[in-house]
C-alpha cells in the first residue's frame, strides 16, 4: 500500500487522476478513518489517525504515514458517518449568503431583503453532528418547526489567525455537504439562532470530504430535495461572502484550528420560504446534493414520548 506523508497529502501522483475522497466509516462498534482512491466508492484505505478519527488525519504531524497496509471492501460491513464526528471542533455557519435566500425570509428571520455589509455568523454546538442516514429527530414538544438548509462546508487544515483573503484557500483542507437544520419557532422567538440551530442531530453532515483541488468554488451546483422533490436548487457562485471572504472574516481575531468547520451558507427553497411553511414531518427524506461531492440523505423520525 502507498505511503502518503501529513505535509504532501494532497499530492496525487502515487494514487492516479481520480479524485480523492475521505470518510469515517462505521465498521461494527468502531469507527475508522479512510480513503477512497482512482474513482472507487465501495473500496478503502484504512488511514492512521493516531486515535483521532479523521480529525487526527487533519491535524497529523508531517511525517506520519497516512496509509497503512490495511484496506476494506464491500464484504467488510461498513457504513459511513460523519466524517468529523463528535467530539468536533467549532462549527461555523453563515445566515443570509444568497440573494435570494435573504428575499424568500425578508421580514421574518432577516429584518429586509438587503444584502448584508458583513457575513451573519453563528455556531452550533458539537453535539448536533449526525451521519448520513441517521434520523433527525423532531422534538415536537421543543419545536414545530423544523427547516432544513443544504449547504457546503469546509474544513480547516492549517491553523491560522487574522487570515489574509489572499492566502484563504491555503488553510482549507477540504469539503463536505451539510445539513443545517432548524427549529424556525426557537430562532424567531429567542431573537437569537443558537437555541433553535443547536439541538440534538441538527447537523447532519457528509459522507465524504473531498480535497480542494476537486470543488471549483465560482461554479459548485447544490441542491435539496424533500422526498424527491426539488426544492433548493442553486450554485456557489451565488454566494454574497465567498469562501476566501468567510475565512478571511471568521479568522479575524479567532484562531482558526484544524478540524473547525465552517457552512458556507444555506440558497432560497427552504420550507420557511414557502407559503404555507412545509416543515418537515415524521416519514420525510431530506437529500442534499453538491456537484463533486456526493449526497447526503437523511430520514426524519419524531422522538418518542
């Protein structure tokens, strides 16, 4: 099996021209790092963490061989998680970053349709991280209101503080899709998100992370479907802040470590934005899409009395 060394991972050339493609996958009661290479997606390379899951693979030190000798494959009985699972580091997340995202919620989660002067951040808490397929539960003596907001994230490579626009890329490790998912009733009636962004499972997210190289930030389509049905459908170069911006921004005054995780903001077709609101329910399926990275679905499931 090759070696691939911490400071030069990114490099290609030992693996051929397919893309790159890291996971956490759940293997019995463990959960494993890997690597998917030229092109497949049912065979893997089990990495060397140093106990730290994936997050250990972000924030190896150079000259830890990533790749063992060891690989699983179908007959193996893996399925994925989330690729930084809880324990996380800090989830960033961005409110009003599409046009028409801010016009669909004018008047009700935003004061106006206007484009914001600075990025709107917020976080969630660690514990809101699930997988894919595992359950959003819905909570209805908490919240009878629930959203759900596909979006693209990043993850943090390189620490860094006061981060120069210019060299903002240099600190991205990779990107996964992620489900920020809301109770809308709690985030209007606190007058702050965090309450209705951070409850349990409200942050599904993977199943992959794929290297930057992959993903073309200024033409990046996602989209949402609820049950089959198409109800975001947008790209990244219609993003308000661009991902050089939201380093750029967040890293101000912050250090930014290894593993953080920043979403880079949710386009127009959430329920909220329809008339009457379609929340999600018991029995639905949320799917969220992102061109170069795969599909994240997810089942919704009411929480037991």
């Amino acid at each position: 099996m090759t070696t691939i060394l911490a400071q030069n991972w990114f490099k290609r050339l030992p693996l051929g021209r397919s893309p790159l493609r890291f996971a956490t996958v759940r293997q019995g009661h463990s959960l494993r790092p890997v690597m998917f290479a030229n092109g497949a997606s049912t065979y893997a390379a089990v990495l060397n963490d140093g106990g730290g899951g994936l997050l250990g693979v972000v924030t190896a030190g150079e000259g830890r061989p990533l790749v063992t000798a060891e690989a699983i494959g179908p007959g193996d009985g893996f399925s994925f998680a989330a690729p930084i699972a809880h324990p996380s580091r800090n989830i960033f997340c961005v409110g009003k970053n599409y046009a028409e995202h801010a016009r669909e919620l004018a008047g009700s989660v935003f004061a106006d349709d206007s484009a914001p002067a600075h990025p709107m951040v917020f976080s969630k808490v660690p514990e809101t991280v699930i997988g894919p397929g595992e359950p959003i539960v819905i909570d209805p003596s908490v919240s009878t209101a629930i959203d759900y907001e596909g979006e693209l994230a990043l993850i943090i490579g390189r620490e860094g503080r006061n981060i120069p626009k210019s060299q903002a890329l240099q600190h991205v490790w990779g990107y996964t899709i992620l489900n920020d998912v809301t109770a809308r009733d709690l985030q209007q009636r606190h007058g702050q998100w965090f309450l209705g962004k951070s409850q349990d499972g409200f942050c599904p997210m993977g199943p992959v992370v794929v290297t930057p190289d992959e993903i073309d930030l200024s033409n990046t389509g996602l989209r949402t479907y609820v049950n089959g049905e198409l109800r975001q459908n947008a790209n990244t170069r219609d993003l308000i802040f661009d991902v050089p911006t939201l380093i750029a921004i967040i890293s101000t005054g912050i250090t930014l470590k290894p593993g953080d995780i920043i979403a880079t903001g949710t386009p127009a077709g959430v329920g909220m934005g329809f008339d009457p609101p379609r929340w999600l329910k018991p029995g639905d399926v949320v799917r969220v899409e992102i061109d170069g990275i795969g599909a994240l679905e997810n089942p919704v499931v009411e929480r037991a009395p």
